[in-house]
C-alpha cells in the first residue's frame, strides 16, 4: 500500500504535541470581536487540545 499524502489544509490547522497530542486553535476569534469579553477573547488564543473523539479522523488526514 502506497504512503498516504497528508491533506495540506489539516497540516496548517492542527500541531503535534512531543507527547503525541494533537493541537488544535479555536473557533470564534476571526470578527466582530467587539462584543466579546476581554476575558472571552484571551481565553480564545490559547490552543487546546482536539476532543479525542476526533483523534482517529485527524490523524488521517495528517497521514500518520
């Protein structure tokens, strides 16, 4: 079986942790940013980790 092409968009969206862990950034911090708390907008730029359910399906993309 042929190696598998990592998908370029996942490549760009998502970062390996040195444990394994997948990284992800979150959603709702691109516009209308003005009614959104300071607190609200901080919290948004931390990354965080992708929800396990969602592992399997990433990590083909990634072509891991």
């Amino acid at each position: 079986m042929p190696k598998l092409k990592t998908k370029r968009s996942a490549a760009k969206r998502f970062k390996i942790t040195g444990s394994g862990k997948i990284m992800r950034r979150k959603a709702y911090k691109s516009h209308i940013l003005t009614k959104k708390s300071r607190k609200r907008k901080r919290n948004l730029r931390k990354p965080t980790l992708v929800f396990k359910g969602e592992i399997r399906n990433i990590r083909r993309l990634l072509g891991i």
